[in-house]
C-alpha cells in the first residue's frame, strides 16, 4: 500500500509550485492511471514516490515505511521499479546484461563492478525476459531492438527488482499505437499475476480508461479528479484538460468542501 499526504513540491527557491498539497492511498495490486497536461505535475509526483525527487513538505510511506527513513533507504528503493520514457536502457550492453542491473541492489558493490552476478540472477533475469516476451534477445545489443521491444527490457529490468510497486513515466508516449498497447497489456498482467501495484503516467485517455482501474487527474500540480475507471466521465477528461483554472479551483473547494462534511 502507498499513503501519500499532504504533499507539496517546489522547484527553483520556490518559485515554481509543482505539486500542492496532494494526498491519496493505493492498495497493494491496484492499477492507477495519472492524467494531466504537460507540466500537470505527473512525473514530478512518480519522483517523489521512489525518492528520486525530495518533497518539499508532505510524507509518502511504502508498505507502512516512510520512503526517506535513512535505516531502510536501499530496501525501499528495491520495492520501487521504475519504467521511463526513453527506456533509459544502456544501449551497448545486451538485453540480458539490461535486466541485471535490475538486479544490483542484491549484490555488493565489488560484484557489480565486476558484473559477477550469480547464476540465480542470471536465470531471474531469464525469466523476467520471458516475462515480457523476450528471452529470445537476451545476447543481443539493446539498440538493436525497436522502441516497443526496449520498453518491454525496461519492465523486465524494474520486474527484475522483485518490486512491490511498478512506476512508469510515459511509458508509451514514444511508441506507435500497437507497441503502446503491447507495453501496457505486459504492465497489466503483471500486476494480475504479481499483486504488484502499478501506477503508470499517460497522455492518452482512451488507454487510461482500457487500462486503469482508478484515473488520478493532476492539474497545476492539485489532485482535481480521484475516479474508479468505471465512473470517469466526458466531463473529468473536460476538468483536467480544458477547464479554466479558477474554474477547476472552485470545483476542487466544493469538493473538499462537501467532503469535510460527511
Ligand atoms: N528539475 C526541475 N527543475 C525545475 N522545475 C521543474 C523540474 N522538473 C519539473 N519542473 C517543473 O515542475 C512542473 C511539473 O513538471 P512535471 O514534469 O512534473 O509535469 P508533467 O505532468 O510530468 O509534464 P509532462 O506531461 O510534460 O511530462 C512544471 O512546471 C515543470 O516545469
């Protein structure tokens, strides 16, 4: 379970108001879609969940750990995959080599230099590929496979990981309709089969609403939408995307407004 609360983040001495005052649970194996414009805050608020971005105020717990608890730092951050944009893989390394680094949290660091990983890493890594339909490139160069594909050693790298949590920044922004689909289909069945939880930043809302269970709207860095997939309407895409922002404000008021009054 992730608990996130009251968090804020400012960048540049404060002047740039990236995220306020945004709060939510996710329960352990759901499958959440983050929806907002660009600049929203989406990517901002996946940093602070695996700590690669320090909040400014507010407090996020992994599984009941606050994630910048100095005492459990590395096992949080091995309870963290993340999946980016541009796959961030290391392109002269093979497909198998990729997913190892997945697993580098599990060895010394005198290991990992020499990039002595044990056969048990080895065949984990082996797995996850197949995972992801491709064991069949693990000796291959990591550029040499299309976009889609890279994606996939991606997922198989943060499945590596033996996460309890997926995290995937526009996994599918630089990826033709069919790979974006084949991308989002393998996010899916591993939080089917795993109970991993998954929480995946897009742009496209006919995906969100096939993919995810629960849509999170971020606009001007608030949380002004929080929907199962089954009640989001015509009318949140309208709010998060195209309504005026004191338009948005007054809505956001109402609501906490109706809400502290149940
Ligand atoms: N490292 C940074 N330094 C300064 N400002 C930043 C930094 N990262 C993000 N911002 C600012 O914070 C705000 C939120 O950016 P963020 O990248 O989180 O939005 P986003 O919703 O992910 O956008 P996109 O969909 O375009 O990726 C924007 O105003 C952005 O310019």
């Amino acid at each position: 379970m992730i608990q996130i609360r009251g968090l804020c983040k400012e960048y540049n001495c404060c002047t740039t108001k990236a995220l306020t005052n945004i709060s939510f649970d996710v329960q352990q194996g759901q499958f959440v879609v983050l929806l907002g414009p660009s600049g929203a805050g989406k990517s901002t608020l996946l940093r602070c969940i695996n700590g690669l971005v320090k909040a400014t105020d507010g407090e996020i717990f992994i599984q009941g750990d606050r994630i910048n608890d100095s005492r459990k730092l590395k096992d949080i951050h091995r309870r963290v995959g993340m999946v980016f944009q541009q796959f961030n893989l290391v392109k002269r390394l093979t497909v198998l080599e990729n997913v190892l680094c997945g697993r580098l949290a599990y060895v010394s660091a005198w290991t990992s230099c020499l990039k002595l990983f044990s056969k048990q890493d080895v065949n984990i890594a082996l797995h996850c590929l197949n995972r992801v339909g491709l064991v069949h490139k693990a000796y291959d160069r990591a550029d040499q496979l299309s976009g889609g594909q890279q994606q996939r050693v991606g997922i198989a790298r943060a499945l590596a990981q033996c996460p309890s949590i997926i995290l995937a920044d526009e996994p599918v922004a630089s990826l033709d309709p069919k790979s974006a689909e084949k991308v989002l289909t393998v996010l899916r069945t591993i939080k089917e089969q795993d109970h991993i939880t998954v929480i995946v930043s897009l742009h496209n809302i006919e995906l969100a609403n096939h993919y995810a269970e629960r849509i999170i709207g971020i606009k001007n860095g608030r949380m002004i939408v929080d929907k199962p997939v089954s009640a989001f309407t015509d009318d949140d895409v309208e709010i998060i995307y195209n309504a005026m922002p004191d338009i948005v404000e007054t809505k956001f008021i109402r609501e906490e407004a109706v809400c502290t009054h149940v």
